[in-house]
C-alpha cells in the first residue's frame, strides 16, 4: 500500500463500508470501492476464513468505465 499511496485506515474502511462492491467471478475475488476526497479508491480482496487477503488497491477516476471494460471482456470470452 505504500507503493501506491494509499492510507492503510482507508483501505480497511473501504472493505468494510464500501459506496458499492462487486464479485469478481474469475478470481474468486471481491471488489470494494470507497469514494475518498476526490478520488475512488478500489479495494480487490479474497475472503479467506475469517480474514481478508487483500490482492491489490488502487485509485481510480472512473469506475465505471473499469466496470464496463471488465462486464465486455468477459462477454467476448463467454
């Protein structure tokens, strides 16, 4: 998380009260999102047990471009 600047509190808040949050079924994976000041932060994590393994973090500006990007790929490749 320090690579990418993100606030460790942020995250946590992010997983745990997120403006919207979506399954990734590919990986087995939840998507959380959390608007943050201006930007959204974008939290990918896995549930295992009763701990959250987060796989990455990163802001976005629009998020729902990445949802449609994401909705289109995987209508080509069913």
């Amino acid at each position: 998380m320090r690579v990418r600047r993100v606030n460790e509190s942020h995250v946590i808040m992010a997983v745990q009260n997120p403006d919207s949050s979506y399954e990734e079924i590919e990986s087995d994976a939840l998507v959380a999102v959390k608007r943050i000041k201006d930007r959204n932060l974008v939290v990918v994590y896995a549930v295992r047990g009763e701990k959250n393994k987060i796989i990455t973090v990163y802001h976005a500006s629009n998020v729902g471009k990445l949802i449609r990007q994401k909705a289109a790929s995987r209508s080509l490749a069913g």
